[in-house]
C-alpha cells in the first residue's frame, strides 16, 4: 500500500509539525562552524606557511596560496549550507539569500584575516 503524496510530503517536511525546522539549525550551525574553523585553519597554514605571513624567522611560503584560496572558499561553503538546506522559512529565497551572504562574507573575511588585512 503505497502513501499519498500529501503523507509523503509530511514525513519528508518534519512530521506535519510547523517550527521544527528552525530547531535543526541548533546542532547544523555548530557542526558547519567547528568544520569552517578547521578548514580556515588548514587555509591560513597553507597561505603563508607556518610562521605565519610575517615569516616569522623562517620566511613565508607562499607555494600553496592557491589551495588557500581553494579552501577559503570551500570553508565559505561549508558555513553557508545549514542556512540554505535547513527549512527555517517557507521561503527559498530568503534561505538562498542569507547562505550567499554567510558564506561570501565568512570567505572575505577569513581571507582578509589570514592575508593581515585586518
């Protein structure tokens, strides 16, 4: 006996429960902070080395700042997914809005930060 699509829809959006989407946010936003952490850590080391942009003794190795960049990127990606794939609003546009706003400005952000901009 197969379900009805109306069923189908309510498994598949929560349970027929309305608000229960925003609560996914409360564990999918840390988890995407604690990975963006470590892939903007990885991005930094790979940006200048080590020693850090200043050289710090050692001189900077500038080898994998594309790969920096690559991973800034990806970090940026990461952090914008909970807020695009979580259904905290009816509305996908709003979701897709604010992703490209988290996930644009952690990216310009954490490139400023690793470069010594900021």
């Amino acid at each position: 006996m197969s379900a009805r699509p109306e069923e189908a829809a309510q498994v598949f959006s929560g349970g027929g429960r309305r608000g229960t989407g925003a609560l996914h946010l409360l564990w999918a936003l840390p988890v995407a902070v604690l990975v963006t952490l470590g892939i903007t850590l990885v991005a930094g080391v790979a940006a200048c080395g080590v020693s850090g942009c200043s050289g710090g003794g050692f001189g900077r190795s500038t080898d994998l700042q594309p790969l920096a960049v690559v991973l800034v990127l990806v970090a940026g990606a990461v952090l914008a997914a909970p807020p695009a794939l979580v259904p905290w609003t009816p509305h996908r546009a709003v979701r897709a809005g604010c992703a490209v706003v988290v996930g644009l400005g952690w990216a310009g952000f954490a490139w400023l930060s690793i470069t010594g901009v900021l």
